[in-house]
C-alpha cells in the first residue's frame, strides 16, 4: 500500500525548489493540470478508471516567485525544521507520530510561534502536559527558533540526502569518479 503522506519535491516552472509536498497533494496538482511529473518512483496508484505512476519531483506550470519570502507557519513546517526528531528524547517519528508541543503552554500564556513549538513524540508531550520545562526536569536538544528561506532550503537539502531522485534539483555537488577519469 502506498503512503498517501510520501514527500515529494515541487520545483517551479525554472526548476528551482519551493517545497515539499504530500504525494497526495502531487498528484491532485498534476491531475488539476497545475503541474506534471518530472521524476517518478517504483510505486504505481491504481484506481478503477486510471494507473498513474507515483511522482517523486513535480513540476508546477507558472513561476513561482519564493528565494526571500518567509516560511509559513505549519505543522509540517515545524516537523521539517525539527528534522522529524522529538526534540525532548531524540526518536525520530513520521509525521504521523509526532505531534507540536509548546514550550511555554498555551494555558500559562504561550503563543503559537515559531520560538515557542517544537516537534515532540507523544509519550515526551504527554510527558510534559502543560508544565513549564524546569517544573517537568526536560530540556530542549535544539531551541526552537524562526527559519528563514535559506534555512528553509537546507532543511530540503536534507531530505534530499535520502532523496536520491532529488539531488539534481538541491544543488548537490558531483562527486568526480577519480578512477574513472584516468589518475
């Protein structure tokens, strides 16, 4: 069974990065005729009428102007900023099984901002209710902060390592084959 919550990169109509979005997501834009297949994977979906081949990269049709804009504010987004990783215990979930935890609760006057969620597992979130961190004994592993376009690029760098499909679009270096090349 296919992941319906797989990554896949969406590149704008000059090729560069703009973000990460669901397969499900990809596959509504390119069957709207808002964006096509670039790259596909293995994985093929099947429905009564149609067999479509699972794309990896797509391709929205207009520009998308994006290098300096800020990154939204989303769960998602904060997931990717936290690396997927529960910044309490370290355990690295899907997005499925991690949820946002406010550092400072919502009921002792935090707000929902970037400096003040973080990506937790459930047992660390439940862990921590609505307790400030020094009444709970946690720390934080990284303190939460507001990522900007730049490194909002390198998180989708990062993804990418595990993407191999996706180096090309990332601006990953060549590795040079010396062997090949005759030194």
């Amino acid at each position: 069974m296919i992941n319906l919550n797989t990554p896949v990169l969406v590149l704008s109509s000059s090729y560069e990065a703009v973000q990460i979005c669901s397969l499900k997501r990809a596959v509504l834009l390119t069957l709207a005729g808002k964006a096509h297949a670039v790259e596909h994977g293995d994985s093929w979906l099947h429905s009564p009428s149609m067999q479509l081949a699972a794309p990896e990269v797509i391709r929205l049709h207009r520009y998308i102007r994006t290098p300096y804009e800020d990154v939204p504010f989303s769960r998602k987004n904060i997931l990717m900023r936290d690396g997927y990783q529960c910044q309490y215990c370290g355990a690295r979930r899907s997005g499925d099984e991690l949820t946002i935890d406010h550092v400072v609760p919502l009921s002792r006057g935090g707000r929902d901002t970037w400096t003040n969620v973080a990506a937790a597992c459930r047992l660390c979130n439940n862990r921590k209710g609505s307790k400030l961190l020094d009444e709970c004994g946690m720390q934080l592993l990284n303190p939460p902060r507001r990522p900007t376009s730049l490194t909002f690029l390198h998180i989708m760098r990062q993804q990418g390592e595990r993407r191999h499909v996706w180096r090309k679009y990332l601006f990953f270096e060549q590795q040079i084959d010396l062997v090949s090349i005759g030194t």
